[in-house]
C-alpha cells in the first residue's frame, strides 16, 4: 500500500453541514477517495469513503472509511449494529474515525476491530476515537490542536513509511507417492471420461 492516505478537502454527508458538527474526513489533496452514498442510512451520522489504490495486499484490497459522529442521547445499539454489518465487506482494510462520544467499545473491538487514540480529545476524555482492522499500517495517532472554535482535539493517523503484509498461512494436502497410488493416478488420468459430461 502506498503511504499516502492521512485521515483526520471535506466532505459532509448530503453536501450540506448540520445547525451542529456533523463529520469530516481530511484526505491529503491528490488520493482519489470515493464517497459512497448507497452505505448510509438516514438515522445515523456516518460518511462513508472507499479507498483502492494500485498496490494494495492480495488479503486487503482495499479501505473502507467511515467517518462518525454519535450524538450524546442516540441508541448506542443500533449504531454498533450499523456500524458491524456496514463493516462486513471481504478483504477490506477498515478505519473507523469520528466522535464517538459515550459509544461503548466492547462489541467493535470483538468485531476485531483495535481503537488506538489513547490521549485526551475533549476535556480529560477521549471522545474521539479510532477504529481500525490495519493498525500496524499506521503511526500512533497524533493530537493536534482543535481546528477553528471547536472544543475537540484534531487527531492525525498518519500511514508508516512500509506497511506489514498480513501474513497467511496456507494449508498444503498432499498425498504420498508409492507405486500403488502412481498407478492408481495414471490408471484414472489414461481414462477416457468424455461420456460422463
């Protein structure tokens, strides 16, 4: 994977900002990063992005970034639920980021997901978190100071210059060669099977 994708131009859900902070995701200007619109759903403040560049791993091809924010007095539950099935894409890298206020963690970090913001966002609380299935693509999150009257901290999640690939092991079945199961082998491989098709 390249190094390139910095999370932390703007882009609100539906093109318009909320009377409140809805969510934004800085991308570094030059990734093509493609909003997708047919993930959200109108009960929940999530901005989703799809992220594939060229060189990705054959075992995460691409990331899939949703941007979050979780009102103080919203069902935390349904939310997890939405977040866990939304989530559920094969081979995908995921980076959950936003303000996820009183969301409690436990079932996001069973799903696996592994939250790695461990300094203050707001006040003496960390309310602003990151979620994700590729921490070892990352550097430790960084917390920079709020960005214009907000009273959250900023926080940069930067790529590592060379990303680990995922290791796999891979499960080899082979049978032994001795002179009965060579024959066996050429027996059935000299066999005309055309009828049976």
């Amino acid at each position: 994977m390249n190094g390139n994708v910095k999370v932390g131009s703007a882009a609100a859900r539906s093109g318009e900002w909320a009377q409140h902070f809805s969510n934004a995701s800085c991308i570094k200007s030059g990734i093509v990063c493609s909003q997708l619109p047919y993930l959200s759903h109108d009960n929940f403040e999530v901005l989703w992005l799809f992220y594939r560049p060229n060189n990705m791993p054959r075992e995460v091809t691409y990331l899939l970034v949703g941007a979050v924010y979780h009102p103080l007095k919203a069902n935390s539950s349904n939310l997890t639920d939405y977040l866990i099935t939304t989530c559920s894409h094969p081979n995908a890298g995921i980076l959950l980021l936003g303000d996820f206020n009183q969301l409690p963690e436990s079932r996001l970090k069973s799903y696996p997901l592994q939250q790695v913001v461990i300094t203050t966002t707001r006040g003496k609380s960390i309310l602003d978190k990151i979620f994700t299935s590729v921490s070892t693509w990352y550097q430790t999150p960084i917390t920079l100071p709020a960005v214009t009257r907000s009273d959250h901290a900023t926080i940069q999640f930067q790529p590592v210059e060379d990303p680990p690939c995922p290791t796999k092991s891979v499960k080899v079945t082979y049978r032994r060669l001795n002179s009965y199961n060579r024959r066996a082998f050429l027996f059935n491989h000299l066999r005309n099977w055309s009828h049976l098709y």
